[in-house]
C-alpha cells in the first residue's frame, strides 16, 4: 500500500499547486513516483480462462478477428436486420453495456464487444490503438458477423470510433448514438492522477505495477457525478478486466494514442442521423463538447442527462436509454 499512499499523497499535492507552473507538478510526480517504483506491490496480471471461468463466458462468445479472440454478445431477436452495435469507451468492456441491453434486447437485436486493449478480448497483435486501428477492427468485427448495415452506438472512445466509422462507411451506418463522445481536442475537468500517471512515459511502469481497486475506484468516482453509485461489484468488475492479461500494458499504450490529432473538422460532412446523449455532469469530456458536437453534425439532437456524468449507460441506465428508444423508432425522414 505505499504506492497508493503516496499517489494519493502526490494527488492532494498537486491540488495545492494548481497555480504553479505544470512543469514543476511533473518533476514532482516523477520524483516521488520513482523512488517508491521499488517499493509497489506488484498486482498480478489474471489469465482469461480464469475470468472466463468467473464471468460465466462461453467459448461461443468469441469470434476471431484481426488475428484476436474477440469477446462479444449477440442477443436479441435474429430477424432484426439492422442491429445496435454497442461500443465502449476507454478501459470499460462491454459490461458497461448490461442495463441498456437488458431493456432493448426483447425487441432489437444487441451486438457488443470487447475492443482491443480491454475486457476478455485482449490486447491487439501489433499493439496498436490509433482510431484508424480500431476503425478497421471495427469493419472486420462487423463482416465476421455478417451485419451489413447498423445502428452504431458508442461512449467516449467507442463514440469517436463510431463517427470516425460513419465517416468512412456512411452506407453501413443507419443511425448513430454519441455518449459523451471523444473527438475534439479537449481540456478536461480536476483530471485525477491516474490518468496524469499513464500519459507520462517515465511513470507507466508504475501504474502497470500497481493498478489497485483503490486507483479503480478512485477513476470511476471520477466518471460519475454520484460516487455512492460506484458500488463494490462494479469496482471488482473493472479490476479483473484491467487487469486481464496485457491489458495494463495497451491501457497505458493507448493513452498515449489519445494525443493523435483526428479528423473532427469532418464532422459537418457526415448526414447520418445522431442522437447525442450527454451528461450534464462530464468532467472527462464536459458537456461543451456535446453541444459543439450538436453544432458540427447536421442532422444531430442533443439530449442531456442531468445528475450523471461521463457514462450515463452505466449511471443512469433508466434515464439514458428514453431518447435512445425514441430514436430508434423514428423514421430516418423524421429526423
């Protein structure tokens, strides 16, 4: 527990140094970080079979794709031509997807995976995590399922791979589903020292070292407006999925990825109808965003969940899912 005492010590550090120059908190980060690198305890990475075993996964829940065995779901009726596709963000799986699958899949057939990097499917052959590298996977996943064309769904990072894709692909994209979508160059809100530690090159051997429920924890109170929603459960699930495998190691990787420049002054060429969902609460990608979103897209409706915060699927489930149910039945000359 010295590492996270001292991370947390760093973390209250830097919010006294708020005035002071950014490169002086660096230096003072990777000071303190260093000389207790030794001192971790090392958090062992969990075989897949062995979360396998915990998560009641099937070997039917994967299908090979891009040289990986990618964990996915598909459920709901099989006569639904055009399908949700669901995509989660940054360090999830989709699991974060449970609630909203639990109200759709009776009448709408639900696909889901674990993107490369994450969850039960691992990390990517040539570890690589730009968006062009998932867009691609995302193509190859969808063509291994046979699903011509889609509703495509994503949060955060699956919300910028969701656009990035209607982009390239707009005659496979009936519809699109924006939550708290990345994109835009953005500046984000009291930026908890987990994610400072993975975006510093010279600090990732410590966060690989000791990712902790404690530092789990401390992300997900982060992404919600109400901590007291971040239950214990939720925070085990995060912790075996992070720490699966190689996963630790492509978390940090693409964080690194995250710096890349895409190509969001495109975003007025896609037609594709979009409903944007957004908390009112965001500090990761603040609600700012949303609306420029909504300014960019031409055909776009933002709606905006008050009391949630970064992933209101998994904080807000009931009140989320409303507009999506609207959405979906819409006809496309109705929007």
């Amino acid at each position: 527990m010295v590492c996270i005492r001292c991370m947390y010590y760093i973390y209250f550090s830097m919010k006294s140094f708020q005035k002071k120059s950014v490169c002086g908190v660096v230096v003072m980060i990777t000071l303190l970080l260093v000389l207790t690198a030794n001192s971790c305890t090392k958090v062992p990475e969990i075989p897949v079979s062995e979360l396998s075993r915990k998560y009641n996964i099937r070997p039917t829940d994967f299908v090979a794709v891009d040289g990986m065995d990618v964990h996915f779901r598909a459920e709901g009726p099989a006569s639904d031509s055009v399908p949700l596709v669901l995509i989660h963000g940054t360090g999830s799986s989709l699991f974060t997807w449970n609630e909203w699958t639990r109200h759709l899949k009776d009448k709408h057939r639900i696909i889901r995976m674990d993107l490369p990097g994450f969850g039960l499917t691992g990390p990517h052959p040539k570890d690589d995590y730009t968006l062009d590298i998932y867009v691609d996977f995302l193509h190859s996943f969808l063509k291994a399922l046979n699903v011509k064309r889609c509703i495509l769904a994503g949060n955060s990072l699956g919300g910028e791979i969701t656009w990035q894709y209607a982009l390239k692909y707009p005659e496979q994209v009936q519809k699109m589903i924006l939550i708290g979508a990345a994109g835009y160059p953005t500046k984000s809100r009291n930026v908890p020292l987990p994610y400072i530690v993975m975006r510093l090159p010279v600090l990732r051997e410590v966060f690989e070292k000791s990712t902790t429920p404690a530092v789990i924890r401390s992300s997900l109170e982060y992404l919600y407006a109400d901590p007291s929603k971040v239950t214990d459960s939720l925070v085990n699930l995060y912790f075996d999925m992070t720490c699966r495998n190689g996963n630790r190691e492509a978390l940090t990787e693409r964080m690194e990825s995250i710096a890349e420049d895409g190509p969001w002054k495109l975003l007025p060429t896609i037609k594709t109808p979009t409903l944007l969902v957004w908390g009112a609460k965001d500090q990761l990608i603040p609600l700012e965003y949303g609306h420029r979103f909504d300014k960019d897209l031409p055909n776009s409706t933002l709606v905006v969940i008050p009391n949630a915060g970064h992933m209101p699927m998994e904080e807000s489930p009931k009140e989320s899912i409303r507009p999506v149910l609207r959405f979906i039945k819409e006809p496309d000359d109705h929007l």
